[in-house]
C-alpha cells in the first residue's frame, strides 16, 4: 500500500484464525483471484508477530512473510502519522 506523505506509514494487522497469532507489516503485494477463490495469498515485508493480543510485536528477522487470507481472521489497515 502507498504512503500519502512522508511523514505517514500504511500497514496492516492480520489476526490469524485458531490462536495462531497476530502478524503486522506493510502489504507488498496481494493475488488477484476470483471472489469465490478462499486461497488468496498476501504478501507481507517489514514484519512482526505477537503470539497473542496482550504482548509485544517482535521483529521478524526475515525479509518477507507470505500469508493465505483463508488462514486470517481478520485484517485491519492502519495509518500512523508523524513517523
């Protein structure tokens, strides 16, 4: 997703089904499939994880994360300014 301005950051904050945790980062790229299609991949750089909604995200050391929307529960998209 594009940022506005420089002084603004999109990201998203994908909640994974059957307590599988929460990933954040900035949505690379995404597939483009039919609706009806539940296996939709997502591309994530910049990441993070957090086990559960009361810790702290953590840094992935790695330089993308590829997630399936038929694994999330729910995504949110963010904008942070000031960064």
């Amino acid at each position: 997703m594009r940022q506005k301005a420089c002084n603004e950051r999109t990201f998203v904050e994908v909640k994974m089904k059957q307590g599988a945790g929460f990933y954040t980062g900035e949505l690379k790229s995404y597939g483009i499939v039919s609706d009806s299609e539940r296996n939709k991949d997502f591309l994530l750089v910049t990441s993070a994880y957090k086990k559960s909604e009361e810790s702290a995200y953590v840094s992935m050391d790695v330089d993308s994360v590829l997630l399936n929307f038929a694994d999330a529960e729910s995504m949110a998209v963010i904008k942070e300014k000031n960064v």
